[in-house]
C-alpha cells in the first residue's frame, strides 16, 4: 500500500519507540521537549485515552477528523485491491498506520515523527519505517501468547525494529538486554545502554516533581524535575534526554537546557498514575502488566506512603491477574473487582474466583465499583484505579465527574 502511495514515510525523519512499558511517557517527555525547542513534532500513539484522533497529533494537537476522512477514503482502494490478493485483507492497525504515515508525509510535514510501535517489534506494521534512531524502553512479560513466554523471546520480538546503521538507545537489562546487544551487532548498530553509556543520579522526591541528574557519553545535566510520578519515569525520561544528546552530535538538532527544563516538566500522559482528585485521593493508572504493576506498587509506597489503599481493579481475559496483582496485594487495604465494556475484558464474576486476595469484593458497574470506594474510604485515604489503559480511557471522564 505504501508503495503505492509513492513512499511517504520515506519523506520523514522518524525516531521510532519499542518497548513492554514507557513508550507513552518517554514519547511524551520527547515531544514536550523537541516542542519547547521549536520543532514540529508528529506523533502516533495507542491506545487512546479520550478520542482516536488523539493517536495521530502534531504538536499534540489531534488530527482533524476532515483529514482523517479524506486520507481513509484515498487509503480505502488499495485495502480492497489488497484483499483481493493472496495477500488478504489488511488489518486495522495496518491500515491506520498507513493513514498515519501519509497524513505526515503529504499533509502535515512535521520536523520529526515519533511512531509507537503496537505490539512487539518485529512484525509490528510500523517496522516498515527506516527511523533515525530507535528506541527499546525495556523488556518484561506482556502478550506471552503471541511474543513469547521468556524474556529472550520477547527482546528479540522488539529488537526486530533494529535496522542496519542505525543506533539504538535502551533501557532493558539481563538476558533481554543481551538479546538486543547481539541484534545490534548483527544490524551493526551502536547501541546505548541504561546504566552504562548513559545513567541518572542525584534522585530525590521533591515538593515541585522529582529531580535528578542525567550523564551521557555526550553531555552532563543538573537539576532536572520530572513532575510525573514513579522513579521509573526517570528512567523513561533518561531515554528521551539521551535520544536528544544522539540527536545534537550526530544531526546537529540543538535543543538547549532550558527547552529541556521547560519539556521535562510540562509532560504528562493521562492514566499514567495520574492523580485526579486530593479530597478523595484518587489516581488512575494503566498499568497492565506484571513490571507495570510493580512500578505502581513501588510509587504509591514512596509518594503516597502511609496511606491506606483501596484497589479498583478490571482487566483484559488474556491477563493473569494474580501475577498482575501480586506487587499489589501487601500494600492494598481492599480491591473491588469490575470489568468493563472491551470486547475483551474479563468478566467481574470470572475475575472475582480468580484473584486470591482475602478483602476483595465484586462490583459489575465499572463507575460504580468507584464511587461505592470513594464514597466509603473518605478523604484521607487513596484509591487507585488499575488494570487496562483501555479501562482507564472508558471511565477516566466519568470519574473525574464523580469526584469534582
């Protein structure tokens, strides 16, 4: 389809996001920066959290729904001609990618494309670009059934997005990081790894956000603040200022310390442990899956420590959810149990048998399973909505009604 399209990818300088968890963030602190430089910066993200049209942005600003139309309707002949091939019908994800990269090479012609990859790597319909830089956030267990059950099995799945030439920056460790090393080396890539070509320190929670300071083989910054939360939004964070110092020395992209200042702290992601309320306390995340979990866990003992938390909790049918859960269970105080309208979320009832936690409850309504805790907690107390960023995205406007 692409090719019939004459290429417009081929028309974009792309950075291209892989990775089990922080694609969003490190994407976000990215655009937030590369925006308070002067760039124009194109987007492609998923899922969404308020609208569709929020995946396909410039500048964050969504594309408008006249373009999108326009660019299905000319997309819309070579799916079917498609279809008709041994080839068969294009997905719908491969589809819309192809609307992505033509809105951006024939419409909105952005300085820098950030793409997000949909599942793995490898095989993922965004692989056909040929980006400037590359980037894997880390490796951990999502989508056994189709990327593998070990971790060596997934980072080669990722790494797939490794191409000849160019550098690769990441964050994973252990055997998937071995894995992404051999890749590099095969595609003859420089690879830059967390922990040992770049690295942060000097972290500490502050009133304002957390700061700390960020080395690279390149450069050295001081007194950074980061207002998400979660120690491993520094990390996603780290990824996106080592991608930039890649950028300045081997493209001459200048991007200075004040637009990272500025950038790092106007980021934010929408249910990415994203408090929407102080009096109840109520934080959304979308954690969905074992190291996710673990990275919410380990942020509410730290910034909400003390405090006695409640757990609403749904999730997709793929999901082993005591394995999800597990991180969850010493800190959490109760857990309801709701499900939500996904074609395929797990059923309240089905969740309720399968979680082993002694002070659960099962509520169907997914909006009332919050206000019942909100309701019954007061304001002195936290309750955590978790489980699915599609979860999150269905109820998110709803809550915040709630708790207004």
């Amino acid at each position: 389809m692409l090719e019939k399209l004459d290429h417009p990818e081929r028309r974009l300088k792309m950075i291209h996001i892989a990775g089990t968890n922080g694609k969003g963030s490190t994407l976000n602190f990215l655009r937030n920066i590369l925006q308070e430089a002067g760039q124009e910066v194109g987007t492609f993200t998923s899922p969404y959290i308020e609208s569709f049209n929020e995946r396909i942005a410039v500048n964050g600003v969504p594309i408008a729904e006249e373009d999108f139309l326009q660019l299905a309707n000319k997309v819309r002949p070579l799916v079917e001609e498609c279809a008709a091939t041994e080839l068969g019908s294009p997905s719908e994800f491969e589809v819309i990618t192809v609307i992505v990269l033509l809105y951006f090479g024939t419409v909105a012609y952005p300085d820098l494309v950030i793409m997000e990859a949909g599942l793995g790597g490898r095989l993922d319909s965004t692989n056909v670009i040929h980006p400037i830089v590359s980037i894997i956030t880390n490796v951990s267990y999502d989508h056994t059934a189709i990327l593998g059950d070990t971790l060596s099995e997934i980072a080669f799945e990722k790494a797939g997005i490794i191409k000849a030439g160019v550098p690769v920056i990441t964050g994973a460790g252990g055997e998937a990081l071995e894995v992404i090393k051999n890749k590099a080396v095969e595609k003859n890539a420089p690879c830059y790894k967390l922990g040992k070509d770049f690295s942060y320190s000097n972290y500490f929670i502050k009133r304002e956000g957390q700061k700390f300071s960020f080395r690279s083989v390149f450069s050295t910054k001081e007194d950074l603040i980061v207002t998400m939360k979660g120690e491993h939004q520094i990390k996603n964070a780290s990824l996106a200022l080592m991608t930039l110092d890649y950028l300045y020395f081997f493209y001459g992209l200048v991007v200075e310390l004040e637009h990272i200042k500025a950038g790092l702290k106007k980021a934010s992601v929408y249910g990415r442990i994203e408090q929407i309320s102080d009096h109840p306390l109520v934080v959304l995340d979308g954690a969905h899956n074992p190291a996710g979990m673990e990275s919410l866990a380990n942020t509410l003992k730290t910034q909400y420590k003390g405090t006695n938390i409640h757990i609403v909790f749904a999730a997709l049918n793929d999901k082993d959810v005591n394995t999800m859960l597990e991180s969850l269970y010493p800190i959490a105080k109760t857990i309801t149990l709701t499900t939500y309208s996904h074609e395929r979320a797990l059923g309240a009832e089905e969740l309720f048998k399968k979680v082993n936690f002694s002070n659960k409850r099962m509520v169907e309504s997914p909006i009332e399973a919050v206000e019942r805790v909100v309701k019954e907690v007061g304001n002195d107390q936290l309750v955590v909505v978790t489980g699915s960023l599609y979860f999150i995205s269905e109820i998110r406007e709803e809550i915040k009604k709630l708790v207004k």
